[in-house]
C-alpha cells in the first residue's frame, strides 16, 4: 500500500526538532526491516536501543513506538522516521526535502511570477489556509487543532518565502493578510496561542523588506488604509504608505 501522505505533510506538520531528528536516522539507514502490513508499515529503528515501530498508512502520526514517548502517546523521531521511509521508499533526500522554514523570510531576489506562476501560488496559499480553520471541537481536540493551525503556518511560511520582491508579490501577500484576519475575527479561528498572528506580523516584517528593494512595493500598503484589522498589524505599512 502507499501511505495516504507525503513528505510535505510530515515536514509541514511535524516540530522542526523530531523532524530533524527523523531525517538524521533516515539518512544514517535506522530504519531496518521495514515492511507494508495490513494498514501500516512496521520497522526496527536503531536508537540507544533497537525499536519496533508500526506507523498507520493513513495517518503518519498515529502508530506505536518501544521508545519512552511513544509509550506515552506522543509523537516520537522513530514513528517520523519510519513514516519518511513510507513515502521515499529509501530514496535519497534532496537538500530542499530537508529544509524546515520555521517562519517568512523574505528571500531577497526581485522579479515577478508569470502567468502560471502567479496562479499556482494563489492556489497554494489557498490550499495552505485550509489548515486554519475554525474550531468548534471539544477540549479532547485542542492539540489536533493547533497542530493544524502550525501546519497551515508553516506551509504558508515556506511559499511566501520562495517568492520574488516586486509589486506584484507585495499585493499577493497584503490579499494572504487580509483573509487570515477575516478569519481571526470573523472565521471562528481560535488563535489564544499566537501562532497565526505570530505569522502575521513576520510576513509585516517581510513587507519591510520588500519595501526596502523595492519602493513600488509601497503603493501597494494603500489598500490598508481605513482597514481595521484584529490587532493593528497594518499600522507600520499605512504609516510607510503616508509617508511616501
């Protein structure tokens, strides 16, 4: 069987630390006697001490582990490694499967998105954003719910930072921070751990930067004026915006 997720899943939805971890034992082959069965994959992990492991074919961090955490219901390096095996098959990982974004950074580099280009962000950030959500759940669900609000993040974390400084991008990104607000205020989202508002104010800080390389990238603030967003993060680009 193939298992129901990906790499970006697990990389996107897993702490940066475990996945790091996981990856250090994928690559250092850790992960022995690896086998489909039934719904899953079971494997022997080496660590301080060799580790069983079965890792759910739908649900990369549902499983069991040997290990201290596993045995107490938390997601473990072995589980992550083992379901990296899953979806590589034992491939070499690429530099870029590798790499964690942990929050929007902007890359430096001017230019614009094609056509097609343009449109396949759109759709990216749009797919991202479903991951934030609003929470009706009872309190069982909580964790569930804010793992999915850091995945949503760090999705969106990775695309902003892969995208070129112009005009053009600057608007992509005021529209992104725009519908993130509607959902704070207006979309139910429960966000009491700062998690979507802490990406809001970098991706602020990264449209600083933009404005830095690029003054055009100022006009683009203009949409901002007279709005009243949840916590004021538009304040700093208005005040650029006037003092143009």
């Amino acid at each position: 069987m193939q298992p129901s997720y990906d790499l970006d899943k697990i990389k996107f939805a897993t702490d940066a630390p475990t996945f790091e971890r996981a990856v250090d034992l994928y690559e250092s082959s850790k992960v022995t006697q690896f086998k489909k069965e039934l719904n899953g994959f079971f494997a022997t992990v080496l660590g301080t001490q060799p580790y069983r492991v079965y890792v759910d074919g739908r649900h990369y961090d549902q499983g069991d582990c040997e290990c201290y955490l596993g045995q107490h219901d938390t997601l473990c390096k072995h589980m992550v490694a083992v379901a990296i095996y899953a979806v590589m098959s034992g491939k070499k990982l690429s530099q870029e499967d590798k790499e964690i974004v942990i929050s929007p950074v902007c890359g430096g580099k001017l230019g614009e998105l094609n056509k097609e280009e343009l449109s396949e962000a759109k759709k990216s950030i749009t797919s991202a954003m479903r991951y934030i959500k609003s929470y009706t759940g009872p309190s069982r669900t909580w964790f569930a719910y804010q793992n999915s609000l850091n995945e949503g993040c760090a999705r969106l974390s990775k695309l902003v930072s892969d995208l070129p400084v112009s005009e053009q991008t600057a608007k992509l990104l005021i529209d992104m921070l725009l519908r993130l607000d509607k959902k704070l205020c207006q979309g139910g989202v429960d966000d009491s751990d700062g998690t979507v508002g802490g990406f809001i104010y970098e991706t602020v800080e990264m449209l600083k930067e933009y404005a830095k390389l690029d003054p055009t990238c100022i006009s683009v603030f203009k949409k901002l004026c007279g709005q009243e967003t949840c916590f004021g993060w538009e304040e700093a680009l208005v005040k650029m915006f006037d003092e143009q």
